[in-house]
C-alpha cells in the first residue's frame, strides 16, 4: 500500500513540476526527474523501460524528420514567402490578412503538424505584421489558436493523434469519418469568432509598399523545397489511408531535403541542431516511462471505470464526458501525457463495449482542442510563448484563458454530437 502511495506521490509531483516549472526547471527535466525515481524505486525495470521505448520507434521517428523538415523549409524561405504573398493577396485590408493567415495555419497544421505552425508561422507573421504597423496580438492568437483548432483535420496534423491511433489501427477513412465535420465546424467557428472579437482593430489597412520584397539567396533551392513539400505532404495522407508508419515519409522526407540542401550548398548542420527540439525527445520518452508506470500502478483502470460511471449508457453522454475528460486533463497535466493516459482508459472501455469506438475520436478531439484554454495544454502553445516572450510581447495565462473558455466548450459539445451522429 505505502509503495503504490509512493508511485502515485510520485506521478504528482512531477506533473505539478511539469505544470509549474520551480526554478525555471524545464518540462523534459522535470519528467526525466519522474521518470528516474519510478526506475529507481521499482515501479518499473530498466528491461521494460528499454522495451517500452524502442517500442515506440515511430513517435520518435516521426517528431525528428518533421522537425528537419521544418527547419529546412525554413531556411529554404518557404515561410517568409507564404507570410508575404498573404499579405499581398490581402490588398492592404487587415480582415483579409486575418483571414489568410487562418487559412495558411491550417494548411500547415493539417501538412506538417501543430508544432511545425507555432514555430514557423509564429516569427514569420510577426514580423509581417509589425513591419505593417498592424495590431500584433489579434494575429499572434491566430498562430496559436488555429495551431489546435485545425490539428485533427489529419492524422498527422498533431504527435498526439499517431499516439493515439497507433493502439488503435484505425486508417485514414476511418479517421476523416469520425473527425472531418467536427474540424472544420472548429475551423469555422474560430475564424468567425475571432473576427468577431477582434473586428474592431482589423478595421486597419496597411500599405502594400510597406512589405518587403524577399530576396532569395538560392531561387532554385526554394523551388527543390517547395516540391519536396508537395510530395511529402500527399505521402503523408497516402501513409494515413494506407496505416503505413508515418516515421518513415516524415524521415525520407527529411533525408531527400537533406540530400538537396548539401547540393545547393545551403545546408547548415550548425543551424539545423538549433532548431530541432532535443529537449522534447526527453520528454516524450520519460513521459512514456512515467504513464507505464502509473497504468501498472492501476490508476489508468480507475480512471476508465470513473470514464464508465459518468458517462452511463448514453452514447452521447458518454462521448461527451470522453471529450471533456480529455479537454481538462489535457489542460491540467500536457496534452501528451493525458493522450498516454487515455490509451489504456479507451482499451478497457472499448473491451466492455466494442460500440464506443468513436470514444478514440472523442478523445483525440478532447487532447487536440482542449489546449485552447491555457497555455500550459500543448507543446505548440508553450513553443508560442517563448516566441512572444523573445519578442518582448507577455500573454497571462487568465488572457490566454479568458479568450479559450469563450470558443473551447462550444466546439467540444457541438464536435461531441458531430461524432455521436457518425
């Protein structure tokens, strides 16, 4: 009884250290910390700790050649050039440059994940639009925004989604069945919602001759890129139709923008090291350890038969509690862990009735959109928080939240009852 006690104390402490980050400590140490001490007092052996891992080759695989090809993309000027020709498709109305960039984040999310979008898009609108002299915060909560809100339109539009389908085989077609209409229900309702919101600083234009022209140091190098972008994006959905692992296109994909950046001669390994997150491989891996050691403990059993309990006998109800259930954790606790809490929570629920199948998609949508509300939910999110912070621009978390709890509730009920329905 005192061990499990201690494995449970353990379990909360580190995500309080991952939540609260004491001494600037960073998320991945923090895990690493919680990770070694489950080792340490036995929760689980170094022998299932490597099995569990390796195991999990394709997570790792697919995190590093998305990173590479974004970073490549980058330096390739795929993004400066997107952000300008936005805004010169815009015509000099600030609504219109709102509503490109919504539609260039989701482009991005939906080809090359969350991430990839708070990353990228982030600086690139930024600089954009302060070099317009337009509001920058309205267009700052677009980036981060539409980052969760497109990030299950597919498969590989957010880590979480392969996290969890990979337990699951589920395909493609399955995929858009459960979650295309609820997407873009999301998709729609934040762009109307934020224009409502923010409609009177985007009465603004801006002068198209106030954009700078992009001077690409290699026009032959973009257009290798932007190719390469092309391919990869359409093997990504053949992989998803096909249930291929996604590590292997997002790899090759890599290794062919690698192969083409060293014979334009514009690769550069120093560079390319700094925009990869190594830090999220810890993370990831020891959060991995942690959830293992916390499902031997039983706390995954509990929470499914807490899942069982709410949600009753009515399908809708019960899609319901899934979403929200995986909403809050999301919020409380990282989007990624809650996802690895979920896993073993959908298998026994879907043990005791293979007609809650849609409870996979309920709580794919809850991990994904969930992180709206604060700034602690995702990845992405605290990706876009160093940006802004680098920028000298601060968001509170009770403004990031004030502006969640208005769009978030409402796109998982009404995405609740769309997945209900199919």
């Amino acid at each position: 009884m005192l061990h499990s006690l201690a494995g449970i104390l353990i379990f909360i402490l580190t995500l309080t250290a991952i939540m609260t980050r004491p001494f600037r400590m960073s998320e991945a140490l923090s895990a690493a910390i919680g990770a070694i001490l489950m080792l340490v007092f036995r929760f689980l052996s170094p022998i299932e700790a490597v099995r569990l891992l390796l195991g999990e080759w394709n997570i790792f695989g697919f995190f590093l050649g998305l990173m590479t090809i974004a970073a490549i993309a980058d330096q390739a000027g795929i993004f400066e050039v997107l952000a300008n020709q936005t805004a010169r498709l815009a015509g000099g109305s600030a609504s219109k440059l709102f509503f490109g960039v919504f539609m260039v984040g989701t482009l991005l999310t939906a080809f090359l994940s969350n991430d990839a979008t708070a990353l990228i898009l982030t600086p690139a609108v930024y600089a954009m639009v302060t070099r317009l002299r337009l509001p920058v915060l309205p267009f700052m909560f677009v980036c981060t925004f539409i980052a969760d809100t497109a990030s299950f339109l597919l498969p590989v539009s957010n880590p979480i989604n392969i996290l969890i389908l990979e337990s699951f085989g589920s395909g493609l077609g399955i995929f858009l069945h459960y979650l295309f209409l609820p997407a873009l229900f999301c998709i729609i309702l934040n762009v109307g919602l934020f224009w409502f919101l923010f409609r009177a600083e985007l009465r603004r234009g801006f002068k198209l001759s106030d954009l700078p022209v992009v001077e690409l140091p290699s026009p032959a190098y973009f257009r290798f890129t932007l190719v390469s972008l092309g391919a990869i994006a359409v093997a990504f959905v053949l992989a998803s139709f096909f249930r291929a692992p996604l590590s292997i296109v997002a790899l090759s994909g890599a290794a062919i923008l690698l192969v083409g950046s060293r014979r334009y001669g514009r690769l550069s390994w120093v560079r390319l090291k700094g925009e990869i997150s190594w830090s999220l491989f810890l993370f990831i891996g020891a959060v991995f350890l942690i959830i293992r050691a916390v499902k031997d403990l039983g706390l995954t059993d509990s929470f499914g038969a807490l899942l069982i309990h709410l949600a009753g006998s009515s399908p809708l109800w019960s899609t319901l509690i899934t979403a929200a259930g995986s909403a809050l954790g999301a919020n409380l606790i990282n989007n990624v862990p809650m996802a690895l809490v979920m896993v073993p929570t959908l298998h026994g629920l879907i043990a005791a009735d293979q007609a809650r199948i849609g409870l996979v998609y309920a709580a794919i949508m809850g991990c994904d959109l969930g992180p709206n509300l604060t700034t602690v939910g995702s990845l992405a999110t605290m990706f876009w928080l160093v940006i802004l912070r680098r920028k000298g621009l601060e968001v509170s978390s009770i403004e990031y939240f004030k502006l969640g709890v208005l769009i978030v509730p409402i796109m998982l009920a009404v995405g609740s009852v769309l997945i209900w329905l199919r």
